[in-house]
C-alpha cells in the first residue's frame, strides 16, 4: 500500500495522523478502530475506497498487485465522505472519470 506524499486528513482524526501513517508505513494496521482510510481503487468506474479500520486490515486491500494508495483517512464516514467530495469537487468542471483516476497519481 503505498501513501500519498500529502494524504488528505480529517479534521477529527489529526491527533492520530502520525501515528497511523506511521504504522501503515511499516506494513502494520493499527489497532484505532475509529478512523476511516480513503483509497484509490483498481476498479474502472469507481474512484475510491472508503473503509473503516477494520475493513482496511484485510490483506487484498494490502497486495501489491492492486497498487492502491491511501490518499487520506478520517475520523468518521461523513467525514471521510466530505474528503472524497472536496477531492471530486475540483474536476466537476472536467466531468471526465479517467481525467480523475489519472489525476490521482499527483497526490
């Protein structure tokens, strides 16, 4: 699983940010059960994954033949949700899926 160079991070989730990333960083989950991972996805036609904690721990999320990159984690779905939203909202103009997904190389 790679991280992005600048994920996003949930306002209610920033006390735990180290952390996290840290644990992620070193192939461990950690055991906060009350956070929320956003990730691109190998998927066509859908952009991200939002998972909870413990949904991220299964290991297919984890193969690296999947290259998926963490782009931010939340304290909360709404919260997480909100991220992919602020995210989405800057290529509304585009309107183009595949202009996405490439764009998200950048994060």
């Amino acid at each position: 699983m790679d991280i992005a160079v600048h994920p996003l991070i949930g306002d209610t989730i920033s006390y735990q940010k180290e952390e996290i990333l840290a644990s992620i960083a070193h192939g461990r989950i950690p055991d906060a059960n009350n956070w929320y991972a956003i990730t691109t996805t190998h998927e066509e036609t859908t952009l991200f994954y939002i998972l909870s904690a413990r949904e991220f721990r299964n290991p297919m999320y984890h193969d690296p033949n999947r290259r998926l990159k963490l782009i931010g984690i939340a304290g909360s779905k709404r919260e997480a949700r909100n991220l992919v939203v602020s995210i989405v909202a800057g290529f509304v103009d585009s309107g183009s899926l595949p202009e996405i997904k490439s764009s998200l190389g950048n994060y």
